[in-house]
C-alpha cells in the first residue's frame, strides 16, 4: 500500500493533525499484513515535517536568545544541507511556540501601508534586527562562494562539555566549525582533532574582525559563540 492512495504527492496537511494520523494508521493496518514493514514517502518534505513551521519560530523557540539564534544559523548553514529559512528569521520575527497559523505567518515588514519598520530598506529595525540582518547577510553570503560547503565532506566530534566540533572540507580548503553554547568560555585541547588538523599551523575566524588562532594546544572561545575557523598552514 502506499500513501498515494490517501492524499495526493506534495501535500502533508495530513501529517499535522491526529485525526488524520488516526485514519491513515486504521488503513495502513487493515490493509497490509501484520508482518509487513510499511514504509511512507511525503515528497513535499521527506522528513515527514513541514520546515517553515520549525524554522518559523525559531526565534522564540531559543528563548529570542540572540547568541542561540546565532549559534543555530551556523549550524543550520554550514552541516551538508540545503538550509531553509522561513521569511522573517534574519529580522527576529517571533512566533507563537504553539500552533497558530495565523500568527506564524505574520506580514513580512516593509512594503505595507502602516508599517512602521522596513526589512527591504532597514528603516525602522532595532538594533538588534538590523544586527541580525546583516549577519545573516554576510553567513549566507560567505556560504553561497563556498564549494567546500556545497560538496565537501564532513567529519565531526561527539559534543563534549557543551562545545560540538565539526570540519567540512575538500580538496583545496578546510574549515573548523566550533559551536560552544556554555554560559562560559570554553578551553578546546586541540589534540583529539588532530587526524583534522595535521598539517595546519592556523585558524582565521571567518565573521567578526577575522582574527587568527595558532592550532598549538588549545582554543580559548567565548561563552556562547559559534565559531568558523578557515583553516590554514
């Protein structure tokens, strides 16, 4: 049996609602035999979940913690995946954290008679808005350049003590994405990645003021920050 006899491809409406939930199972169950593996296929999202409806309330889901948001998007950019974004993250739009259609897809800000702050323009932004803006401007601005990225491949670190380590690499560069989501900073003994970093005497922070790290013991990171370190010899 397949799920294409209930609802047409594309669509998962059904995959949010119990009752729905309740009358696929019943089928699914009267229809196939007991010792069969019954497999199901959304192709609007092979997750089986709609993305925007995570990444609409991203934003409130973290607390509206702005180093969180922060330490999400470098994740969500550089793991090997398209990313997706609902509308409104890069300006801080918040969401209900509970079901509420209405209120999730809120108008986006700018181009609407009343509004009092324009996305397209920055006019009216907080400065915590337009700070967002432009880092998430410049991440996926970075990304977009970035093969090793695109088509690279990844070796990562089981998280230790708070702090997730991963490297996403190709044939002509490599880079060290460090995530520490500590409320303090974090001493990195660099020795338990050194199948990675053999080779390498540096690390250059991609985003802020691009300082550069030697790679000769440890790694002293801020409290809360997600670092991508180009890597160099």
């Amino acid at each position: 049996m397949t799920a294409s006899r209930l609802d047409p491809p594309g669509t998962t409406w059904f995959l949010r609602d119990q009752a729905e939930m309740d009358v696929l199972i019943a089928a699914l169950r009267r229809d196939s035999p007991p010792s069969r593996q019954v497999r199901l296929w959304s192709v609007g999202c092979s997750t089986g979940q709609e993305a925007y409806s995570l990444a609409a309330v991203l934003h409130s889901v973290l607390g509206e913690n702005f180093d969180s948001y922060k330490l999400a998007l470098v994740y969500l950019a550089t793991v090997p995946r398209i990313p997706q974004f609902y509308y409104g993250t890069e300006v801080l739009m918040t969401s209900p954290v509970e079901r509420d259609d209405g209120k999730t897809r809120n108008d986006f800000p700018g181009g609407w008679a009343g509004d009092r702050a324009n996305a397209f323009t920055g006019a009216g932004l907080s400065p915590r808005q337009a700070q967002a803006q432009a880092f998430v401007r410049a991440l996926l601005n970075w990304r977009k350049a970035e093969p090793a990225i695109h088509h690279g491949r990844l070796v990562h670190f089981a998280p230790r003590d708070g702090v997730y380590v991963y490297f996403r690499y190709d044939d002509r560069q490599r880079y060290m994405i460090v995530l520490n989501k500590n409320r303090e900073p974090a001493a990195l003994a660099l020795d338990r990645f050194k199948e990675m970093l053999g080779g390498y005497a540096k690390a250059t922070e991609v985003f802020g003021a691009g300082a550069v790290h030697a790679l000769d013991g440890t790694l002293e990171e801020p409290a809360r920050a997600a670092w991508v370190l180009r890597l160099g010899r």
